[in-house]
C-alpha cells in the first residue's frame, strides 16, 4: 500500500525546517539539501512540497504574517484602550526573543523582495497588516472622542505605520538600543501626545 | 617606464563602476568579472584595488555615508526654522531620483550586514550621521525656544530618528505611496507638532 502523504502538513514540516535553517546559518545557506537535512527528508522528496527554493521562501514569509496576523486578531480592545492600542503594536516590533528571530528573519527575506517579484505579494500583506493596525489606532482614538481636534487621521496613520517599523529595523540593526520598557515608554508617549490632554478636555465649571 | 596610477582615484572608479552594476543588476550580478568590464579594466587588475567583495561593498558604502554628510554638511540652518530642519531630513529620503538610487542600494548593502560584519561599522556610520541629524532637529527647536515645555528631547530624537527611516523604507518597498509633496507635509506637520502653538505661546497682555 502507498503511504498517504498529508501534503500540506509536510510543507509545513519543510517551511518550519527552513526557518531554523535560515534563523541559524542566514538565507545563504537555505539550500535544498540543507533543508532536507534539517526536516529529515531525502533531497529528492523535497521537489513533491516546493517546486523552487522562492515557492518556499514565500510560503515561509506567509507563515509568518499569519503568525503575527493571527496574535493581533486574538487581542481585545477596551478601556482604557491606550494600553490595548500599544499592545496591538508591540505585535510588529522585537521586544522578545521570539518576535525578535521572526523580524531578523523577515527582513532577510524582504532584502530578496527586489530580486524575487514573487516575495512581492507576501511581503505586501504583512506591510499591509502593519499599516492596517495603525489606522486601527488612530480611528479608535478618534471613534472614542480621545483623539485632539483637527488630528489629521490619515496623516497619523501614515507616520505610526513609519514609526514602528522604523523602530522595528533599528532594534534590529541594534540589538539593545531601546529597552522594552523604553521601547513601550515610546509609544505610550506617542499614543499620548495624539490624544486630548487634561488641560485641553472641556471644563464643566 | 611603468605607468603611475594614482590608487586611490583607481577606487573610486571600481566602486562607481560596482554602483553601477548593483543598480542595474543588484548585488548578486556585483562579481569581479562583472564590475570589470563596467570599470573597463582587467579582471586580474581588480586585486591591486581591493582584495576581497567585501573590503569594496564596504568602500561603496563609505562613499554613500559619505555623500549624505557632505549634503547634510552643506545646508545652512537660519530663522524660521522650520524649513530648514525639514530639508535637513529630506536628505535620507528617497525624494528624488538620486536619492531613491542611494537608498535602494544601501537597502542592499544593509541586508549583506548580517552574513558580513565587516560591513557594521559603516552602516552604524551613516544610521549615526541620521540619528545625530533628528537630534539636532529637536535641539534646534528646544534651543531658539520653539518647543513646547516639557518636551522630551531623547525621546523625540528617537522618534524622529525612527519615523524618517521608517518613511525611507516605505517609499521604497513601496514606491509612489507618498508623493513629495505629501512626504514634505508630513515631516512639516510632525516638527509642527513639537512646536508651541499660538494658543500656547507666551502673552504680551
């Protein structure tokens, strides 16, 4: 009897071999037969689950975004929602060690986006979940009246999606560079400085 | 007689030459052999300038951290203020034609810094020379009285420091998703931010 294969399980298998190749050696090393060595398959079996090495670095890139994808959609947001908001964010920034090797890793893929125009869509889509979160922030700022007045909403959106993928490159580039808690200062400091402040709320005398 | 050549003058031809290749081809078309040909010399003479692909991306490196300071270097900074600060950052962002040449490339560069220490130095050269740029940003403001009380120049320096990076980095995975104008406009809003507003500033009466 044939042995029944769940396809996309093994695919799994072979991505997640590949992450801990890429993680521990850099994407040069990600080779076919390093791969194979890594999941404990033939080399030969390797073509059945990706017919080239960018079907795989893509679906590896898309295991990430569901990753990151799948810890946002699993947070709830209520009041007071400016520590519920940062949270959201902290999603896409390296404050341990695990979000720390997702976003080393991505990175290094991002790098091969311009070679490899199959990376492209992937790469787009957690861009997009980054920038989506962002506007989620800010319209809830301004949806829960915390927001000051005349905050230009798209504006905001755009440079909070900067600002933390800035952040998120420089802690990359230098490890350490911002603590966690500095790193959540920031951003409890920036959430702040776009709502209403004591001074500005209306006075009931 | 033996021909005199001037060595240094001989490294900046092979590096242009390089820049060129990675420009139109990317870094894993920058062999000896390719760059070469680009600089219209003999493979076997590429040694005498630099012995290994690492010693001449690092080379093309210092000469695009190189660049930026010397623009950075050459503006002047007189009241208002504003304005001028603005073009200060506008220098690491991809604004126009040249600018967006330099930042994809050293996108480039910056991806190799992980598999090629040797790279880190030059790097975390031209991330100072921006890092240092935000810093004197909010100073500026802090010092000719512009910015609002109590506001926390370290952090700000930070978040400039992010916030522009991060907007160099969109512009280029994305290219088009903020025009000039609307980049200039948001560097102008942001400084604004920091800055006393009217209702805030100091009564005459």
């Amino acid at each position: 009897m044939p042995k029944i294969v769940d396809h996309e399980k093994q695919r799994h298998i072979v991505a997640q071999a590949a992450l801990r190749v890429i993680q521990k050696f850099g994407l040069e090393q990600a080779t076919v037969r390093n791969i194979a060595k890594e999941a404990g398959l033939s080399v030969g079996s390797m073509r059945h689950y990706f017919s080239t090495q960018v079907e795989l670095f893509a679906f590896c890139m898309g295991l990430y975004a569901q990753r990151v994808q799948n810890r946002v959609a699993e947070l709830t947001v209520e009041k007071p929602f400016l520590p519920d908001l940062k949270q959201l964010l902290l999603q896409f920034l390296p404050v341990n060690e695990e979000r720390t090797k997702e976003i080393e890793v991505w990175f290094l893929f991002n790098a091969k986006v311009m070679i490899y125009p199959e990376l492209k869509k992937v790469s787009e889509e957690m861009q997009n979940g980054l920038y989506r979160t962002a506007e989620f922030v800010i319209e809830t700022l301004v949806e829960s009246n915390l927001a000051k007045s005349g905050l230009d909403a798209a504006l905001e959106a755009e440079k909070l999606y900067a600002l933390v993928d800035g952040l998120a490159i420089h802690q990359l580039m230098q490890p350490g560079r911002l603590s966690p808690e500095r790193l959540e200062y920031l951003l409890d400091q920036h959430l702040s400085s776009l709502c209403i402040r004591e001074e500005e709320s209306p006075r009931l005398s």
